[in-house]
C-alpha cells in the first residue's frame, strides 16, 4: 500500500522537477528543489498519508512545518522549504496561501551570527598575503581579484586571456548570470597579473581565447581551502568566495563614498539588491562615518 500511496506523489513531483522551467535554473537551484521535494515533502507525504497533491494541501501546512522544524532545519531553512513547496503546489494547480514567521529570538541569533561572519579589513589582508602551497602565482591573483572586483565565482572562471586589458586595468567580464561588464583591478594586481600571464600566456593573441582560472568548483575549492587554513571558516559559517563580494560592495559604498548606482553597476546588479543582500557594514566602518559626520577627531 506505501508504494502505492506514493507513487502518485512521485510522479507529480518528477513532472515539475523535469519540467522546461524547472530545468532553466541553476544546477545548485534544482539540488535544492529537489531535495526539498523529494526528500523531505515525498517522506511527509508518506507518513500522513497523502495520495494526491493537486487536492487541498492548506490543511497540511501546519503540520508540514512542524515536520520540517522536527527534521532539524532553523527557521530561516523552513521558510525558503516552504516558499519552494508552494511554487510546486502553485504549478500543480493547487495555490496555497500560508504564511510562517519566523520566532523573533531566532531573527535575533540569525542576525547577530550573520553580523560576525562578513570580512574586516585585516581578514582580507591576510587573504592577500595568504601562501599557497600549490599554484600559488595563479591562486594570489585569484584572491585578490576578488578583494577587488567582487566578481561572481562563474564570471572569473569565465575569464579569458583576450578579456584582459593590463594597460587600462581592467576585464571584460563576458560571461555572466545578469549582464556582461568591464571591471577594474589595482595597479599592484596588475603587476601580479602581468607576470602570470607573460608565463602562461605568453601569446596574447594565440592565447585569447584560453581561460586564465580554473573551474567554478574549483574556484570554490581553493577559496575555502584558503579560509579554513587562516581559521577564518568553519563547517557551517557560510563563509567562500561569495563573501568578497559582499565586502566589496560594503567597502565600496560605507568606506570609499560610492554611490549605489555605481556600485550596483559595478557588481552587476540592482541598486535594490544591493541595498537589501550586500551591504554590511561593521563597527569599524560605522564609526568612521560618524566621526567624519560629527566632526570628531
């Protein structure tokens, strides 16, 4: 009786997860799906008996949300499982409307874990003297176009030799999920940046085509090798190389007095996006400002 049961279940889960617009997102994005659908709405569906999703699955929610809670998610994870499961049941022409707030303590102990986790000025200088034991020229260039850019991990692992204009400072950024763009790299990069390349790339006309960093996975790699080694990442901090651009933006902005516009067209963006995901500013940056607002010494 089981199988049965959730054989229909399955079957409505696979048509969305195999649907055009499902298989249009990022790979990371259908994991996610997937797991949320398969693993944990399948297995609930299961144990309250569920035959058929297209019928009313309000008088669930409560309940599904208490599974997903006792299964061991925060409640920052069950809100988006369950933003995700109503997408699905949305698909499947059973729109749900429920809504779950999360607790206030637990917005609080979110909010003061994320207010810990964003860099400071000395831990990207210790990212940028940081020694790596294998690929070091290629992996200090790396760091630092990250410190620099705040380019997305896909947009450097797109980037190639003919992209690089080292006279002008800057790449052209042609590969990317919003628009393609140039940006800018510092004078001391550029040094760097011209010595790898006059080694691996000697040929910049036969060589443009050639991609200068490796893979995003193993972009991701050495950037979380590279955190962990300096103890600056642990196993659930959320730290890697999305953080940079992050700091990037509130550097930009809190610390150089870069317009948001600017900074958004620099990071490929909305300036609404920006504002709302990428600006956190420290203690540090703060006090600053309001020294220089006050007039203080």
């Amino acid at each position: 009786m089981p199988n049965v049961i959730l054989s229909k279940v399955e079957e409505q889960i696979n048509s969305y997860l195999n649907c055009q617009t499902t298989q249009a997102l990022a790979k990371k994005t259908q994991g996610l799906y997937t797991a949320v659908l398969q693993k944990k709405l399948g297995a609930f569906c299961m144990i309250q008996g569920i035959t058929d999703l297209t019928e009313d699955f309000k008088a669930h929610m409560e309940a599904y949300t208490v599974y997903l809670l006792g299964s061991g998610l925060n409640a920052y994870s069950t809100q988006q499982y369950l933003t995700i499961t109503k997408i699905f049941l949305n698909f499947l022409g059973n729109p749900v409307k429920y809504t779950f707030k999360i607790p206030r303590q637990a917005k609080q102990d979110h909010d003061l874990k994320h207010q810990k986790r964003w860099f400071t000025d000395l831990d990207i200088a210790r990212c940028k003297t940081f020694q790596f034991k294998r690929n070091h020229e290629r992996n200090h260039i790396l760091v630092r176009l990250m410190c620099e850019t705040g380019a997305r991990v896909n947009e450097i692992a797109n980037i190639k030799r003919g992209d690089i204009q080292l006279e002008k400072g800057t790449i052209l950024l042609g590969v990317s999920k919003t628009i393609p763009r140039p940006v800018f790299f510092s004078q001391e990069t550029g040094i760097y940046l011209a010595r790898f390349l006059d080694t691996k790339f000697p040929d910049p006309a036969q060589d443009s085509f050639k991609k200068v960093f490796p893979c995003s996975n193993q972009i991701w790699k050495i950037i979380n090798g590279m955190l962990v080694s300096l103890g600056m990442k642990t196993k659930n901090d959320g730290r890697g190389p999305h953080t940079f651009r992050h700091f990037v933006a509130t550097d930009l902005h809190f610390v150089r007095g870069m317009d948001l516009t600017d900074v958004a067209f620099l990071l490929g963006d909305t300036p609404e996006t920006i504002s709302s995901r990428y600006l956190h500013p420290n203690a540090e940056m703060l006090q600053n400002r309001m020294k220089k607002a006050s007039g203080w010494s």
